[in-house]
C-alpha cells in the first residue's frame, strides 16, 4: 500500500495542488482535504500516514500569518493531532504551514509539548514580500527525516512574514537539540546577510524540526522546484532532470514504507 498523505487546504492556501504532485511524483498517494472536513469528521487523521501543511495565505494572513489556522486546530481537532504524532506519523510545514506549525506549537515542540507556542515568524526585515530563490544548508547533525542526505538545496521563497525569532534561551535549546535542519548560506554555503537570508531569520534559520525529526516545517517552497524547468535559469545552465526539491518529499514517503 502506498502511504497516504493527507494535504490541507482550505481558505487562502493555494500550494495544495503542487504539494499533493510532488508527494504523488515519488510514490506517495496524496489527497487534498479541506480542513472543514477533518472538523466535521468527513475526514479521519487515522486514515493517513503523512499530513502536510502546504504554503499560501490561510485565512488571508489575518492577525498574522497562520494564526487562524493554529486556532482552527487547536480548538477543533488537536487531539486527533496529537495521537496523529504519537503513533510516529510524520507533518511537514511549508511556508504559511510553516507559519501555522509554530503557532499551534507542534514545532519546535521543545520536551514533546505540542501545544505551547515557543518561537514564530514575523515581518522581513526588508519590509517588503520576498520571492527570490535562496541557498539552503542542512544540518548534518539534525535528526530530521525530511532533510536526510541532502547538502545544499536550491528553492525559492516567496513570503512576507518569513523572519525566524525566537529568544536566546530557545535557540540555544534549537541548537543544542540539533532541531535546526536548514540554514539560508550563499552560493558558497557560508552564513550571509540580505538577501541570502531573505527575511532577517535570527541565526539564518529557515527550517527546523522537533526532537523526534518527524515534524518538519521550512519557508522555502520544495514543490517549486520538482523539475529542471521550473529553475530560474533553466535556459542557461546544465540542470538535473529532477528538481532539488523532489528529496524531501522522497525521503518522507520512504520513511513511511519503512515504518509502516
């Protein structure tokens, strides 16, 4: 059996379709379901393998992005998300999933705690909505199974309240946790300022993981990059078939048909 993928959607967020076809292009069995089903149990989280939180504007950004989806869950069905991480099923977050993750509190969901809200994400430092490609590197150390045996990739964001804040005391706990699973770098993978960074993120984070590596949420868009022409410079350039971004997902569905 394939495993299954349950892809949100609902009001604003417009990445379900590329987020179901890159789980589907690597083996997956991915299914949009709107979240009013998942409250109106049309829906069922134990039927699924994987939950995935695709990138747009839920709920149009109001009051902050991804808040109300956070509340929509956290107030509706957090406990069927809850036994949905017990039962060592995997969620990744992209962009405003991301954004929503955090703010329900499933990540980083330092000592297990699903439910406390202890980082998040705010206005770039440019002021200003970002869509530019941007160099990721992963944290070898990291127990994040969406980022497995992947170096430095190439993905393009496109966000305004990208900026990854959190106090001293939790980034020293993110660090030390190894939870950080991506970093923006240059092209030559060291630590850079504007725009490498596209968002000002407090110690160049743009992704990172809970203690288990089976929550996952990042800024970059990885179902934006599936195919060789979906890079900027296709054209000019000597570029792989398959898209840099195609690895996440891959490692995902292969952990799934391992464990289950």
């Amino acid at each position: 059996m394939k495993p299954k993928i349950l892809v949100l959607t609902g009001y604003g967020i417009n990445c379900d379709y590329e987020t179901q076809h890159a789980f589907n292009l690597v083996g997956g069995d991915a299914k949009r379901v709107h979240i009013n089903d998942l409250i109106d149990k049309a829906e069922n989280l134990d039927d699924y393998h994987i939950i995935a939180f695709p990138g747009g504007f839920s709920f149009g950004d109001d009051i902050s992005s991804g808040k109300v989806l956070a509340n929509k869950i956290k107030f509706n069905i957090f406990e069927e998300v809850q036994k949905f991480i017990d039962d060592g099923k995997i969620i990744i977050g992209i962009c405003n999933g991301f954004q929503s993750m955090v703010k329900l509190g499933i990540l980083p969901a330092f000592e297990r705690n699903y439910k406390r809200q202890t980082v998040t994400l705010t206005f770039n430092d440019s002021g200003r909505f970002e869509d530019r490609w941007v160099y990721l590197k992963s944290n070898p150390k990291s127990r994040c199974i969406f980022t497995k045996n992947i170096g430095v990739i190439y993905l393009p964001v496109r966000h305004g309240e990208g900026k990854f804040v959190a106090s001293n005391m939790f980034l020293q706990r993110l660090n030390k946790n190894n939870q950080i699973a991506f970093w923006y770098v240059d092209e030559k993978e060291n630590p850079a300022g504007y725009p490498w960074n596209p968002n000002g993120s407090l110690e160049n984070i743009a992704g990172i993981c809970d203690e288990t590596g089976r929550i996952f949420g990042l800024m970059p868009h990885p179902e934006a990059y599936l195919y060789r022409t979906n890079h900027p410079r296709w054209t000019r350039e000597k570029i792989s078939d398959e898209g840099m971004g195609v690895k996440v997902f891959r490692n995902a569905v292969e952990f799934i048909e391992e464990k289950f």
